[in-house]
C-alpha cells in the first residue's frame, strides 16, 4: 500500500511511474447539497473521497481529482446546495478521462455515494469506453455499505450511515447535537421509495417530497467505529469486485 494516493499530491514521475505500471485510475464523484443541520453540504463528496482513497491503496494507484459538486437539482431550495447541469457533469468526466487516456490510463473505475449522480455517470462511464477506448467500471458505495451494513446504515438522507461517512472523513465535521428536526422516516421512506421503483415511476423535482425538513434517519447510531469497519469492508468489497470487473 502507498502512503499517498492522492494524484494532486504526488510528483509528476510518481504518478506516471504509477499510470505505466497499473494502467488504472480511481475517480470519485461528489456532490455539495444541503444534509440538514448536522451534516456538512459536502457529505456526499467526502464520503466517496473516503472510500475512494481506500480502494485506491488496495489497488496501487492513484485517486484522481474531480470536482466537489456533482447533479443535484433536487435539493436546489435550501441555500447552499450546488449542482452540475448533468450535460456538464458528463463534459467534465470526459475531460478528466481524455488526460488519463493520453497518460496511458485504460481502465477507470468510479466509486460514487451519490445517488443523483448515477444517471449522468453511466452516460459519462459510455460516452468514455467509446471515445477514448477506456474500460469504466461504476462502484455504488452507498448501496455497497447498505448491503453489507443494513439497519446499522439505512439509505435515508443524513441518516447513520451518512453520518459515519462524514465521522470516516473528518470527525471535526459532524455535530449530531444539532440534528433537531428529522423528517418522519416511515413517511420518508415510503416517498423514497416511489421515486426508486425500477419500473414504472415518477421523476424528484424536490427532495421537500421526500423529507421536508429535508433530512430523515438516525445519526445519533453513528460511530467511530462504525466509520472505520464501513470503510475497510467497503473498500475490499470494490477492491475485489473492480478486479473481476475489469478482468472479465
Ligand atoms: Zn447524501
């Protein structure tokens, strides 16, 4: 394992000695949206970070820097969340890839937390394999960490599980004191629901209709160690599934 794997933080030779042998980067996209009084904006983004930079020591190479923001109109009405047109979001992923295609760069893998960014990375991850001939594999952390968690890291919105995200990144972040005016979860959770059936379903214009104080869960079950356990079984998980990924 590297003690660095930050592509920002490295030398140029490190990093092309890294490129030429492992021919692989890891990418995270984030995303800056409100989650609530307890949580920071950037709580998606970091929580990618975080994985992302585990997975990439497991594997020998580098986390690739991408912007903090990722598509999140529907939490555009509070203050202070930031959103990509998605158009853009997929110009900006081209870009990045484009670089590393030049730097002899042919697999890509992106650990995601953030469930509206989904959509516009597949169409992103496509449009990369066919121009710049790069193999794209898409990790869904935060599914990832509901599967193998369950009760302990619900898929709400500032919930536990996204508070232990924030505890992996950075302690200093979190103040579950201030979490004061949760949504009701089985009212939340019923709406979220209709907006994730895979068949027949409508589109979220704003996160008010899913929780309208526009948070919902448990924080307070966070903890440290939840944050650290969520962190080495979810990066080994995407470690290893990548590598079947990326070999098939
Ligand atoms: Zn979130």
């Amino acid at each position: 394992m590297n003690s660095e794997v930050r592509l920002e933080r490295l030398t140029q030779p490190e990093v092309e000695a890294c490129f030429q042998s492992t021919h692989l980067a890891v990418l995270a996209p984030g995303s800056v949206e409100q989650h609530g009084p307890h949580l920071p904006l950037g709580t998606d983004a970091f929580a990618a970070i975080a994985i992302a930079d585990a997975v990439a020591r497991r594997l020998n190479t580098v986390l690739v820097p991408l912007p903090l923001v990722g598509v999140s109109p529907y939490h555009q009405s509070w203050a202070g969340s930031l959103t990509f047109q998605p158009q853009t979001f997929i110009a900006v992923v081209e870009d990045i890839c484009e670089s590393l295609a030049r730097h002899k760069v042919d697999k890509i893998l992106f650990v995601n937390w953030h469930e509206g960014n989904s959509t516009a990375l597949r169409l992103a991850g496509d449009s990369v394999q066919r121009k710049f001939n790069q193999k794209v594999v898409i990790a869904e952390s935060h599914l990832i960490t509901n599967k193998l968690f369950g009760e302990r890291a619900q898929l709400t919105h500032a919930g536990n599980m996204e508070t232990a995200a924030v505890l992996m990144y950075d302690p200093s972040l979190v103040d579950v004191s201030k979490a004061t005016n949760p949504s009701s979860q089985p009212d939340a959770d019923a709406m979220h629901a209709v907006f994730r059936q895979k068949d027949v379903f409508p589109i979220l214009r704003d996160f008010h209709q899913v929780a309208p104080t526009g948070w919902y869960g448990n924080p307070g079950e966070a903890t440290i160690e939840l944050a650290d356990e969520i962190r080495t079984k979810v990066s080994q998980y995407i470690a290893e599934r990548a590598g079947i990924e990326f070999g098939r």
